[in-house]
C-alpha cells in the first residue's frame, strides 16, 4: 500500500500520495489541499493497479508525435506500399499539424469528433475516413502500451462515402475504346479478364499458360509517388484466371520473341503506365471514342474491372467465379460491391419460377384431365 504525507509551501499545507507503481518504481502525486482527497486519489490507484488498468502519469504525457514514429515504422511492414503512402500523407498533412504536439493522455472523444465534423467540410469521406484511421491506429497503441485506458477516436463515425455510378462497357463499346487505344490488346485484356491495373502490366511471360489460356496472377506493380513499386497481389493471394479464345493470338504475339521474365505487354522492360489522367494514352482514345460516338461514357481505367464483372455476369458467370476471377477476399465483399448487376437476375428468377410452377402443377393437372 502507499502512504500520504503533509507539506507546506508559501501557500500553506498540502499533501502527496507515495505509492509504488506495477514495476515496483516509485511513484508520487503532490498538490491535494484536503487529505480526503489524497487517499482518494491512492484507493483509485491501487484498484487500477489490481485490475491492471493502472497508468502512469508520465506515460499518458508523452506526445502524440513521439508515438506516430513507432506506429508508422511497424505500421510501413503491414501495409501494401500504396498504403502506406496514403497513411503517411495523412499523418504528414492533417493529423500531425493538429494532434502531434499533445499529450496522448489530453485527447477527448469529443474533440476528435469536432475534428473529423470540420475536416468532413472540405475533404472527401475517403480522406476523412483514413485520417480517422491513421489517429486511432496511433491510439490504439497507446492504449495496449497502458499510456491511456481507452482509445477515444475507436467508434467515431465518418460520413458514409456515396458511390458514384459506375461506368459498365459493352462489348461494342469495349471494342471501340480499344480501337482508339495505343494498346487495343491489352485494353481488351484487361476488359475481360477483370485484372486490376497494377497485375496486368505487372505480368510476365512465365505466367501465361498458353495451352490453357490461364495467367497467374503473382506481381502487382503500383505507382507510389510516381514510382513503380512491385508486391504481392493486394490481397496477398496468387490466383489463376482464365482469359477467354478470342484473345488468345494477343496474348501469343505479346509473349512471342521474348524471354521467360520479360514483362508480357508493352515493351518487356517498362510496366505500362495509363498515362497522365488529362493526357495521357488512355485518356485520349477515351475522348477519341466520345467523339465518335456521344454517347459512349467517361471512364478511367479502374473501371475496365467493373466492366469485365459486368460482361461476366451478363455471361452466366455466379459470385464465387466472380470473386476467384476478381480477387477479392470472400463472395460477400463481390456481392457488395456489384449487386446492382443482379437485379435484373429479378425478373429471370421470377419467370423461371413461375415456368417450374406451372410445369409441376398445371401441367400434371391438365395431362391428368386428358387421361
């Protein structure tokens, strides 16, 4: 147990708890006027010590800043390259500036909640979303190392972001984009097969199975920060998929004449690049494509994927190829992103419902009438 004692200044009499903290160091709090309030003080801290919910004073002093440094450093060996740009650059420009400086221990729910109110006014909910991310991650730290006993920003809500339509190509459309295309071969690949950006220009001719018509899926090449950085698939899982015939002399001319490593489009040595979003490659068979057809839509190269989900779909394909052929960790998170594609599965399942019914029913009624 502790022990309080008195002490006077120029002010008068005072007195300090002494106690010793889960690590057996000495521990003091001084400033209490009324002696009641000292042993408060000791009773609170040798409950939270029994629980082990005690902490210390100095530690809940420590900056923010001081914190981040470690939560960034383990943070770069977790996260995707591309990541960790983002997280960084939110730090960098909208956590630091307003928490670095403070003490972990100061920060309120309701001020965190302020913030993220205010900086939903001039910022995306994405931006918003990961600055939120960024400052609890940092928290939530601080509350496993016992420098604080809750971590205030878990649960603060952000501004649901609203999806803006997605531009679904047809077949005719995919096929004049890739006529306007510097590179029609693979615009159509990436079209109907679904790969993100990243693992297309990141395929090399040793992943192709001509035989079969199958690319593995191991690299994915990003742009951070205008460099091209190489990984792992984003959710870390090699896959296989399948490209359909009439691709298949594409796909021979771009491996012919090249060695086993040599990056399968392009050149063999540069990972293509969409280009500047104004105008760059891309961007300008896009414009070149509206004018020849107005009504033909705005898209950027991500939407290519949403196009092949939707072909796919149109096609017959169910959600758990829709989710092997698009990478994504569970059918859930496909059904998520593209239910809107099935709803006009609506009208098919009620007519082939009522088709099954009537076959059962009313056709054994009426075979039975004529006997």
């Amino acid at each position: 147990m502790g022990s309080i004692h008195a002490y006077e200044n120029k002010s008068g009499k005072w007195y300090r708890v002494l106690y010793k903290k889960p690590n057996n160091a000495q521990g003091q709090k001084r400033g209490f006027k009324l002696k009641r309030d000292a042993q408060a003080y000791l009773d609170a801290v040798e409950v939270s010590k029994r629980h082990g919910q005690y902490i210390a004073p100095s530690d809940g002093r420590t900056t923010l800043e001081t914190l981040a440094t470690d939560w960034l450093t383990a943070h770069k060996h977790n996260v995707k390259p591309s990541t960790f740009h983002s997280d960084e650059s939110a730090w960098r420009v909208h956590v630091q500036p307003m928490w670095g400086a403070r003490a972990v221990s100061s920060l309120r729910r309701t001020e965190i909640k302020a913030w993220v109110a205010k900086l939903s006014e001039t910022r995306s909910p994405t931006t918003v979303s990961r600055c939120l991310g960024v400052l609890s991650g940092i928290l939530h730290d601080a509350a496993e190392d016992k420098r604080i006993s809750t971590n205030p920003a878990q649960g603060v809500k952000v501004a649901r972001k609203t999806s803006a339509p997605r531009a679904y190509l047809t077949h005719s459309q995919v096929e004049e984009l890739a006529a306007e295309s510097k590179y029609p071969d693979f615009l159509r690949f990436l079209a109907y097969t679904g790969l993100r950006w990243g693992e297309a220009t990141g395929l090399r001719v040793r992943h192709i199975d001509q035989s079969g018509r199958r690319a593995q899926i191991e690299e994915n090449a990003v742009s951070v920060n205008g460099q091209i950085v190489v990984g792992t698939p984003k959710s870390h899982e090699k896959r296989s998929v399948v490209y359909p015939a009439f691709l298949g002399p594409a796909v021979e001319a771009a491996c012919r004449g090249k060695k086993r490593d040599a990056l399968l489009w392009g050149d063999g040595v540069k990972y293509l690049r969409p280009g500047n979003a104004i105008s760059g490659w891309f961007s300008a068979a896009r414009k070149r494509a509206q004018v020849q057809h107005s009504e033909f839509p705005t898209l950027t190269p991500h939407d290519l994927r949403h196009t092949a989900a939707s072909l796919a779909i149109s096609a017959g394909a169910n959600i758990k190829v829709l989710q092997r052929m698009l990478g994504h960790a569970s059918a859930a998170m496909t059904l998520d992103r593209y239910a809107d594609l099935f709803e006009d599965d609506l009208d098919t399942v009620a007519g082939a419902l009522d088709a099954a019914r009537h076959d059962q029913l009313i056709g054994k009624k009426l075979a039975k009438e004529k006997l």
